[in-house]
C-alpha cells in the first residue's frame, strides 16, 4: 500500500507537502506524515503525483527524518570559548549571541567600511526564501562585499548561453521520446536519479544509452555502453564529432540554415578537428568517434544529458560551448525528445527584486569576490584580495592592490561548509584561523566551518520552514510548508537575519515580514508569461506546478533561441565581445596543455618524480553524500566506508600500490591521506576521490579540497576540481 494512502486511514496524522532544500537537479516535492497530538513526524515519502518524482526519494532525502531529529543537531547558539579550529563552545542565550554579533559588525564596518563584511553562502539549502531572500535584504542594506556563486555552474552556463541564450533546454520526461541518449559527465543515478526512469522508457522502446565519462560509474555500468575519456577533454571529442558531422554531410541543412548562426566559419574552424586528433587528446578512438558521429546525427530524436562535472576545469567554459551545438547541428531540437538539458533553471526567469530588495543599497554597487578564491579573498595580501575579486570574462579588469578594498574582518556563513568544500583548503583554513576574523556560522550541526566561528547560530532544516523552490532539473515550482515546530531552539535563516537586522538598527519594513507574506508577494510580483495560472493558494493546495508551458515542451524546434540572433549561435558576436574566441574551440584543462611550464604555473617541480608521472585528479560526489551534507550521518558515513582513491591497475602498479594501501597525494598546495582503491573503472592516467568528506571525518583531517587550486575556468570564474594535476605514492604504515 502507498505510504499515502496508510497514512491517511491513520487517526491524528496530518499530511504535509514540501520540497526537498538540497542542491539536485530532482528538486523532489515530498510529503511528510506528523502525529498531531505528538507533533512528531513519522514518515517522509516522494510526492506520488508529481510527474518527476512519482513518489520516490533518493537514499539520502529518504532518510531526511534521520538528519533533523539527530542527537546531533545544534540546537542552542553557541559561543567559543577555545582556539579556532577546536571547536570548543559554551551555550547562550539568542539575544547575547544577537547583541554580541551586531556589536562586533557594526564595529568593523565603523572601522573598515561595510565591505570589509564578507558573507560565503551556496546551496545548503536552495530554497528562495532561506536560501539567499532574506539574506541578501540584509546583506544589500548593510551594503556588504557582495558573493559571486561560482563554484559550481558558471563555466559551463556561461558556455551554455552564448550557444543557446538562456539555460534551458529538454524536460526530463521527454528524455523517454529519445532513440539515442549520450549522457555525457553526468552519473545520472547518483546526481540526477529521477530522470533515469525516463531513460529505461526509452531503452524498453529500443533507445540506445552510451554514456562519456573518465569512470565507469552506476550509470555507466547500467547503460548500453560507456566511452572512456580523459578528464577534460569533452570539449575536443565534440568538435572531433561536429568534423565528421559536417563533413560528411550529415548535418540537417534545413535547421541549420533556418535556425542557426556561423555555420560557414564553423565549417572551417571544424576542418583542423579530426577524430585522429581528438583521439591522440581524449584517449577515445578515432574510428569510435566517427561511428559515435554517425549515429547521433543519424537516430532521432537523439538527446544529450550533460552535467557540471565535465565544466570544472580550465576550458570548461568552451567545452560546454561546442557540445551545446550539436542538437542544432543535426536537427534534434525538431523533434520531442531531441535536445540537450544542462539546466532548466533558464526556464524560471523570476523576478526577485521584491525578495532580495537591491535598492536597499541605494545605488550602490560593492565588490563581489569570487567564492573559488576564499582564500585569497581571507587573506590580508592586497594582491590576493584584488585577485580575489569576480572578473568571469577575459574583458573584466582585475583591480590594483590598492583599489582592492579592505581585508574581510567579519564573515557570515551560511548554507555551505567553506573548510571543507573551498579549493586551497590550507589557505582556507589560515584565513579561518586569523584572530582579527570575526565569524558567524548559521549550522544544523557543527561542521568544519562551525569549528573555526565565533558565535554558532542552529538553523532549521527543511522540515521545519516556508520555503519555494525552483528547480535546474525540471519545469515544477515547489512550496516548502513546515511539517513540524522548529528543534531546541533553532530558527529559519530567515528569522535569523530579521534578528540581526534588528540588533543593527535596521527599521525598514521589509524585516518585519513574516515568511509567509514574503513568498505569496513573491508569487504575486511574477508577470512573465513562464509563472501565468501560478497562485499561492495553488502552491498551498498542491504543493508545486508545473510552469505555464506547452506540452510537449520543445522550445527550439523552430529556432527561437534566446540568442541576441534568434538562432543557436555557432559564430557568437556576444562572446567576441566579451574577449572569447567567437567559435567553437578546443581550449585545453590544465592537465592536458602540451606547452606549459613545468614550474610553478603548473604546480609543479619536475614532470615526474622517480620516474614516476603525475595523475589527473577528480573528484565527483560519493554516492552517499550530497555535497557535505549527510557527511556527518552515520548511515551514510558507514556506507562510503572511507576517503578512498580510486586509480587504474596499470598506474598503481607502476607506483607498487595496492588495494587497500594508504597513499599519499600531493602536489604544490599540499597532501592528502586516501586509501587505495584498485580499479578498471577509471581511465588510465587518472585518479578518481569520492567526495566530500569533512575534515573530521577524513584521515589526517583534511580532504581532497587541499590540492584544489583557486584557479579559475576559461568562462565565469569557475572551478576547477577536476583539473588537478597530483603525484601519488604508497605510504608506509
């Protein structure tokens, strides 16, 4: 019997709709039975009438339950008493850790200025409200450093919309239309589980399913066949695909002439992109690429599932870019089921001024710091700090030292677990450990991060606040509703920030609203056409709905891109502009430049230490965890077992590893303790560290994240994990 429908034949049980908080393509809308008399929660289930989740979560939001009724949870502000990093807290009441942080904010902005204040938030939560809303109401009327999210997406999104326009693309259900699915750097059953129903339609109507990845992952494994490619090197395989596609006159002349841009530039430039040229760079094989070519443009509809994993390296940006062509090329978006998807988040143009209120900073515009550059941005170098700043195009200047601004003095911390997920963690963990640092950490448990703060504020979860929430995975719009009255003392970010403003002596009336008032404002300010027939009461009776969209949804089968052009852009004068190449090209990771120096800009004494060459190291989630979220749950910490380091039988035998050793990683940032998983499901030449483990939880305290360097991706400031270049060795124990 569905969870449903047992909980509805039980007395004193209330059924709650909400939406999971976490950073997932799925955006699941779920229910959560509580007992009234109790106000206990007693199940959590997928919603069963959602198109996309169709009543199931994943193993890690099924568990939800489990996270916010922990022994752990904080549930009491919290005031050090130790040296930073230890971890050493006393209880307090809300209103001293209030008072104690305004007074400590208003005395570096009276001693700094307000940008000295620096807040580093992600997607903890991605939620509308708790995520980002009522923060940056805040954060805008203290008139703070602004934050420039660019750990994750912004290379490849960058890529997306010069090609495309906008980030948007196939809705998922229609991935069952498809005769070919190339899921290309996604491992879709552990980062994307609900489309995967889709694709198992398809394949039972005779769909073919490759998948491109440097691992054989769960849905390499699962699907018809996997391609094997060296990290990085997708951008070359797409261009080596669009040679064959072209010449070989395989290409829908008809789309491309109707609905497309730079076709007879894109004819030449391809022209130097041969498949014995993408085979010498990505280890794929020529003739491979040919009949891989053949095959896309010849089986339609032919779909494209691509993920941000292949973006995270140097040319990322552009790999992105040439993949982002191919639909076009070949005529898919014409049909249902033909297309790619990257993200749907384009498809949800929201209007958030109401929420975030920009004209709280009276026309004033603060720096924004790249998030990737923690470090430096935490360091009291002028240099850092100005290379710090957000400059995501070739065109954006990088200020002098002396125009940088002033050293962060206070850091706010929210929705993310910047110890442990930040590139340099060791030059993190130095700015973290500054005594002249003032740092407040909003938590659910105490994290990484949480160890270095002054003042712990515990947060709610999910379960426990309003919140909307508009996914990159598919076309619902979700309402969160509170199943349950917040744990110990905890409170929404939202009422967290409406406390701090009012300890600030902030009196405008936006910091008076209740959540409630703020979201249903938020659904009424909404006029694009996307949001028409989307109303609170809607919202409150379902709980999501799908955008104002026809169905099926193909939004570029007769071009309308949201291009300046109109078309898809093979020739982009925006991205000429903005200081790119305006074709597609092969802009190399790190790892794979054949003339770089072997120096420092590498990262790097020598090529090779004993005769031994360095790795290529990624690091993708582990399937347990989300993030740095679950990290801490024993559940899920004893099914990942511990920090491994998966790596190739050949380059562990040249190196006299075996399965189970300790090894040592390292590189010019650092080193890292993993232990040695010997494995034919990773490309040789490459290593591959489930992530992300909390320090705490890891060997030598420490993660993966100290051998990441700050640098940036080719487009939108990016980061770069999976372009590492690291030595590893056998560690005697």
């Amino acid at each position: 019997m569905p969870k449903l429908d047992l909980y509805l034949k039980r007395p004193n049980t209330n059924i709650i709709n909400g939406v999971c908080p976490h950073d997932c393509p799925d955006t699941c809308a779920w229910q959560v039975a509580v007992d009234t008399s109790s106000g206990q929660a007693l199940d959590i289930w997928g919603h069963p009438h959602h198109a996309v989740t169709q009543g199931v979560l994943c193993g890690k939001v099924d568990r939800y339950l489990e996270r916010s009724y922990h022994a752990s949870r904080l549930t009491t502000p919290l005031k050090r008493v130790g040296p930073k990093g230890k971890g050493e807290f006393t209880a307090i009441s809300w209103d001293q850790a209030v008072t104690e942080i305004a007074a400590n904010l208003k005395q570096v902005i009276a001693e700094f200025g307000p940008e000295a204040v620096l807040p580093y938030s992600y997607a903890g939560t991605m939620g509308l409200l708790q995520g980002e809303g009522m923060a940056q109401r805040f954060l805008n009327r203290m008139e703070a450093s602004k934050l420039a999210a660019t750990i994750c997406s912004e290379a490849g999104s960058a890529g997306y919309k010069y090609t495309i326009g906008r980030s948007t693309g196939l809705e998922p259900q229609d991935f069952a239309h498809a005769r070919l699915i190339l899921i290309w750097g996604s491992n879709t059953l552990t980062s994307n589980m609900h489309l995967w129903p889709f694709v198992q339609q398809a394949r039972r109507q005779g769909a073919r399913v490759i998948v491109i990845d440097p691992a054989r992952t769960r849905t390499a494994r699962a699907a018809d066949e996997w391609i094997p490619i060296r990290p990085g090197t997708d951008g070359a395989l797409a261009l080596a695909l669009m040679h064959v596609i072209i010449g070989e006159g395989l290409y829908d002349e008809d789309y491309v002439d109707n609905y497309t841009v730079g076709l007879e530039p894109l004819v030449e430039r391809v022209k130097r992109y041969s498949p014995e040229w993408a085979a010498e760079i990505s280890g794929v094989a020529s003739e491979r690429i040919r009949l891989l070519a053949r095959a896309y443009a010849a089986t339609q509809p032919s779909a494209i599932r691509i993920n941000y994993g292949l973006q995270r390296h140097a040319g990322g940006g552009m790999a992105v870019r040439n993949i982002a062509c191919l639909p076009a090329l070949t005529g898919a978006w014409r049909h249902r089921g033909g297309g790619i998807q990257l993200s749907t988040s384009g498809s949800f143009p929201m209007d958030l001024d109401q929420l975030e209120r920009p004209d709280l900073l009276n026309g004033r515009v603060p720096r924004e710091i790249n998030m990737n550059r923690l470090g430096d941005a935490l360091s009291l170098d002028p240099k850092r700090i100005a290379r710090a700043h957000h400059h995501p195009r070739p065109i954006d200047p990088v200020p002098a030292p002396d125009d940088a601004g002033p050293a962060v003095k206070a850091l706010i911390v929210f929705n993310s677990n910047p110890a442990a997920v930040s590139p340099d963690q060791r030059a993190v963990l130095k700015g973290l450990r500054r005594p002249d640092l003032y740092t407040v950490v909003l938590e659910h448990f105490q994290t990484d991060t949480a160890d270095y703060a002054d003042i712990v504020l515990p947060a709610t979860t999910q379960l426990e606040h309003w919140d909307i929430l508009t996914p990159y995975g598919h076309m619902y719009i979700a309402l969160n509703r509170p199943a349950i009255t917040p744990i110990g003392q905890s409170q929404p970010n939202s009422e967290i920030f409406r406390r701090l403003a009012a300890a600030m002596g902030y009196e405008e009336s936006c910091f008076g609203e209740s959540d409630e008032q703020i979201l249903q404002d938020l659904i009424q300010a909404q006029t694009h056409p996307h949001f028409e027939g989307m109303y609170w009461d809607r919202l409150l009776d379902q709980g999501f709905a799908r955008l104002n969209l026809p169905e099926p949804y193909l939004p570029f089968a007769k071009g309308n891109f949201y291009t300046p052009s109109g078309g898809c852009e093979f020739y982009s004068e925006g991205a000429a502009a903005d200081g790119y190449d305006p074709l597609p090209v092969w802009t190399p990771p790190k790892s794979e430049q054949r003339d770089w120096n072997l120096g420092r800009d590498a990262g790097f004494e020598h090529a090779t230490i004993a005769g031994v060459s360095a790795l290529k190291c990624i690091s993708p989630p582990a399937h347990s965890f989300l993030n740095s979220s679950f990290v801490n749950l024993e559940r899920f910490n004893q099914r990942e077992g511990q920090p491994l380091l998966c790596l190739h039988p050949q380059d562990a035998e040249q190196r006299r590893i075996g399965e189970g050793d300790r090894v040592c990683v390292r590189n010019d940032l650092g080193s890292v303790s993993l232990i040695a998983r010997v494995t034919e499901d990773i490309v040789p030449g490459t290593v591959l560290a489930p992530s992300i483990w909390w320090n705490k939880f890891s060997i030598d305290g420490i993660n993966i994240n100290q051998i990441t360097p700050q640098d940036e991706a080719d487009m939108g400031a990016g980061a770069l994990f999976y372009d590492v270049r690291v030595w590893v060795e056998r560690v005697e124990v």
